[in-house]
C-alpha cells in the first residue's frame, strides 16, 4: 500500500538565471552616471528621431535588427519612449 505523506509544500525560491536580471541600486547609479556623461549611442538616437515622427513599428523593426532579440527590442523602445516623454 502506498502511504502518501501529508506536508507543507517546500517554498521555492528563485533560480540564479532569474536573479541574473535583477537591477540593484548599484548598477542602477552607474548606468545613470555614465548615460549622463556619455550620451546616447547613434542608433538610439535614430530610434528616438523615428519615434518623434511616431514611427513605432519601424523604431522596433530597427532596433531588433540591431540588439538582436524582439524582448530586447521591446524593452529598449520602451526605455526610449520614456526618456522622449521626459524630455
């Protein structure tokens, strides 16, 4: 006869390749300071320049092409976007 033994479930925590993305205060200032002093990479600005004339498609088009992956892409139209609302 098979006994099932009745227990609290164990509480996963979350796998070192999910924690790899995680932004801590650190690298959050950093990354600031040096978008701050450095400026923007050309192609961002291309990117900035189709999403004023509201060229959404093409932006994440050119921008998947150049980062490789469409999250990446997303992700970085995205960040863009609201730096051009900021403005």
């Amino acid at each position: 006869k098979n006994v099932k033994y009745t227990g609290d479930k164990k509480v996963k925590g979350l796998r070192g390749s999910r924690l790899k993305n995680i932004q801590t205060r650190h690298t959050k200032f950093t990354r600031d300071l040096v978008r701050e002093v450095v400026g923007h990479a050309p192609y961002e600005k291309r990117t900035m320049e189709l999403l004023k004339v509201s060229k959404d498609k093409r932006a994440l088009k050119f921008l998947k092409r150049r980062l490789g992956t469409h999250i990446r892409a997303k992700r970085k139209r995205e960040e863009l976007s609201n730096i051009l609302t900021q403005l």
